[in-house]
C-alpha cells in the first residue's frame, strides 16, 4: 500500500509501528458484529497498552507511569 507520510516526517514509523500491534496483537484473524465491538476491543488494547504493558524502554514502566513520574513544568 502506497505510505501517506511525507519524505522526512518523524512520526510515520511510530504511527505504523502503533497500528501494526494493533492489528497483530488484537484484529488478527477476528470478526465483529458491530463496529461498536470493533470500537470497543480498539480502546480495551489501548488501555492496557498505555496503563499496565511495562516497556523497557521507558523503564519498565507504563507510558503512564513514565508520564507521571516527570516533574511538572
């Protein structure tokens, strides 16, 4: 498929990245009746993605975690 992403843009690869996990991790081989179930297991990952999965890169901590822990500006 043809990349909608402009030559130098930074955020392609995490963008692709992101949505790439999402349809391995959570869509790969499934089905829904509705878009609401669609809608539904889209935000359940998110969730879990940004407040409980710890990334070593940050840590081992949750993007969440890792976002509060920086101080106030």
């Amino acid at each position: 498929k043809i990349s909608m992403s402009r030559k130098g843009d930074c955020w392609h690869v995490p963008t692709k990245s992101f949505w790439d996990r999402l349809k391995v991790g959570r869509f790969h081989d499934s089905k829904f009746a509705t878009r609401l179930q669609a809608m539904d297991k889209v935000i359940e990952w998110t969730t879990f993605q940004n407040h409980r999965r710890i990334q070593s890169s940050l840590g081992y901590f949750s993007p969440m975690q890792f976002e509060k822990s920086w101080p106030a500006n």
